[in-house]
C-alpha cells in the first residue's frame, strides 16, 4: 500500500513498497483531468561542486611534476 505526504495545497507525493503497481497509478491518474505525474529528478551538480566533491572523496592526484603525473597515469 503506497504511503501519501502532502506537500502544498496541490501537491501530492505517493511513496510505493511494491514498485510494480507504480505504472499502473501514474497510468490511472493520467485520465484523470487537471492531474499531471511528474518523477522527480535528481539536481545535476556543476562543475564546481562536482570538483569539490571528488576532492572531499578523495578522488584528485597529487604529482610533483608533469613527468610524475605522467608515471601515475601509466602505471
């Protein structure tokens, strides 16, 4: 049974146990009139905050030169 939390005066957000019933509401809920199904999507980081991110994760390199950066890469 899917769980409901209402988030402004017109909005609605169904949370679903069983996935495979989800088709068959959003298509119920299309026929109805002024009703519109929209899936949220996930925000998209720019370049910025995608850096900082792979620092804080530690996904950066650390070289002393170019030619050390180089031995990194191809080893």
């Amino acid at each position: 049974m899917p769980t409901t939390t209402q988030i402004a005066q017109n909005q609605l957000i169904l949370t679903f146990e069983n996935a495979s019933i989800m088709s068959a509401v959003k298509k119920m809920l299309s026929f109805m009139q002024g009703v519109t199904v929209t899936t949220p999507r996930k925000k998209k980081l720019n370049g910025v905050d995608q850096a900082l991110l792979d620092i804080k994760e530690g996904r950066v390199y650390h070289a002393e030169s170019l030619d050390d950066l180089f031995n990194q890469l191809d080893a």
